[in-house]
C-alpha cells in the first residue's frame, strides 16, 4: 500500500524489496506494486548479473530475440496477467543495468561493520536493508523465522536473540548515525534512541 500510494524514490531500483522467506504479494494491486523478492541473502546479486561469457551486448540481443518471438503471443493474449509479466520482465532487464544495483553487492561493504552485524544470513539481510535503505527503496521487509516456539523455548529464544539483536542494533545506529532513522522511524524515536546512547 505504502509503494502504491508513495511510488518510487530511485527510479532505477523497486520501491519494495523483501529479504528472506515467506513474502506476501501485493494482492488485488497487482505485481507492479509487489515486492521484488531476495530469497538468498548470502547472494543477493544473484540473477541481477549477466550469465558466465556473456557480456552487456550479447545480453541485449538474446533480449530483444526473446521479444521478436514474445510479440505475436503478447498481441493475441489480452490477459492482464500476460501484461504484467512483461512489465516485471523489463523492469529486472533495467535493473541489471543500473548503476543503483551496486546497492545489492555486499562485496562493497566495509569488512568491520559487516563483523559488527553478525554471522549468517539475517545479518547480511540487514547489511543489505540499509544499503537499499540508503540507495533510495522506499520499503525493505526483512523477515527471521523460528519465533514459534513449542519446544525448547528457553533454548531457541536466546539463541534467534543472539542473531537478531546485533544485526538490528547495529542497522538502527547506522541509520541514526546517517540521519535516516528519522526518516524510517520518525523524528520522536529518532530522538529516544540518540537520548539512550548517552
């Protein structure tokens, strides 16, 4: 809802993006407002870069065949859904070109603050979050599973604590030390959490 009312702030990347499992689509507002999915965050560039031995023209050309053959099925069929699916597949195409993709790449993040989140897949989803967040995704869901818990709950609460905690602690105070936390949680949160540090 948020994206559908607000639209993009970087023209270049999806105004929503979901890091992790268990994504809910944008229902009755269509897939041009649904969330572009991350579903392995130890890999995050995976299919926004171009196939081994293939280069930024080679990958064009196999692009614009794909559309010569896609046209006469695309005129005839009027579905919505055939429409839809040719809006998301140029938008990944222009994604793969942008500049703004770099924001994906945790191979550009500085080694220390990359410890500082953590280990495992929560902390590179974080990692990845603020620098979406500061590239401009107007909405970055991140989701950590396993908070059901029926068994060993004095067990398995510390243990999603102990990856959760630096990981979020450590993305806040990024924020706020960016100036974006205002901007993500508001002014008066902002403010609380400069006024616990000191």
């Amino acid at each position: 809802l948020v994206v559908n009312e607000k639209g993009k702030k970087n023209a270049e990347l999806p105004a929503f993006v979901h890091i992790g499992q268990n994504a809910f689509g944008a229902g009755f507002l269509g897939s041009k407002v649904a969330p572009f999915l991350i579903g392995d965050p130890n890999n995050p560039m995976r299919n926004l870069t171009y196939a081994g031995g293939i280069d930024a023209t080679h990958f064009q050309q196999r692009v614009g065949l794909l559309h010569d053959l896609d046209r006469p099925f695309s005129s005839e069929m009027r579905d919505p859904e055939v429409a839809e699916y040719g809006i998301q597949f140029n938008g990944a195409t222009e994604l793969m070109r942008a500049k703004s993709v770099e924001a994906f790449d945790l191979s550009k993040e500085d080694a220390k603050r990359v410890q500082r989140y953590g280990e495992g897949g929560f902390a590179k989803s974080m990692l990845i979050a603020r620098r979406l967040v500061e590239a401009g995704v107007r909405f970055v869901e991140v989701t950590l599973g396993g908070w059901d818990n029926h068994n060993d709950c004095f067990k398995r609460v510390p243990e999603l604590c102990a990856t959760l905690d630096p990981a979020l602690g450590n993305l806040i105070e990024d924020l706020n030390a960016s100036g974006l936390l205002k901007k993500t949680l508001g002014d008066a949160e902002a403010k609380a959490f400069s006024e616990a540090k000191h």
